[in-house]
C-alpha cells in the first residue's frame, strides 16, 4: 500500500460526495438543490436516501447534499435540463454560471 486508509474512511459517503472522481481536491460542501418532484428518484440514485429534503411546493423540492464541486458535478446538475438547479452556497452557483457561460 502506497498510502493508508484514512481513520473513518466510509467507500459509500465517498462515493455519493465525489463524482466520478474528477475533483478539484476540495473538501465536501453541502450544496442546496431545488428540483422539480419527478427528479427524486434521480437524486436518491446519486445521493442515497440519507439527505436532507423539504417540500417547496407542490411541484418541487429542496435537497441538501454533500458533494465536491467539479465541472462533472455541474455537468450532472445541467444534464436534467433545469429540473435540477442549485440553490447556494453562492460560490457553487456562480461556478455553475461561468462555466455556463464559457461553454456558451
């Protein structure tokens, strides 16, 4: 082994907070979903049933997941068509907008 385990390395955690594991090196930051109800089977398939969830209205829902930033996490965010937008923290979303934009 090159390099130990981590203490309280959980594959299953690190698994739904790291996508495909292009990170940028950044630690995990819970990050608010607004998403149409449809979406929720999308949601419990990336992220497991264990986040955090409330009811916006009847059409929508409000998700706080775990994740590493990354251009394949907002690639993930983007593929459902706007179904799926983040909500905050501001950085996340303004890192979603500019990379919006460059591919614009």
């Amino acid at each position: 082994d090159a390099v130990p385990q981590p203490e309280n390395f959980d594959p299953s955690i690190y698994t739904r907070e790291v996508f495909r594991m292009y990170t940028t090196g950044e630690e995990p930051v819970e990050v608010t979903l607004l998403a149409e109800n449809e979406m929720m089977k999308g949601l419990i398939d990336k992220f497991g049933t264990d986040m955090e969830v409330k009811v916006v209205d009847e059409e929508h829902f409000e998700a706080k997941v775990r994740v590493c930033t990354s251009p394949t996490f907002y690639a993930w965010v983007f593929q459902w068509g706007g179904k799926v937008k983040i909500e905050g923290p501001g950085d996340v979303l303004e890192g979603y907008r500019k990379m919006v934009e460059e591919a614009l």
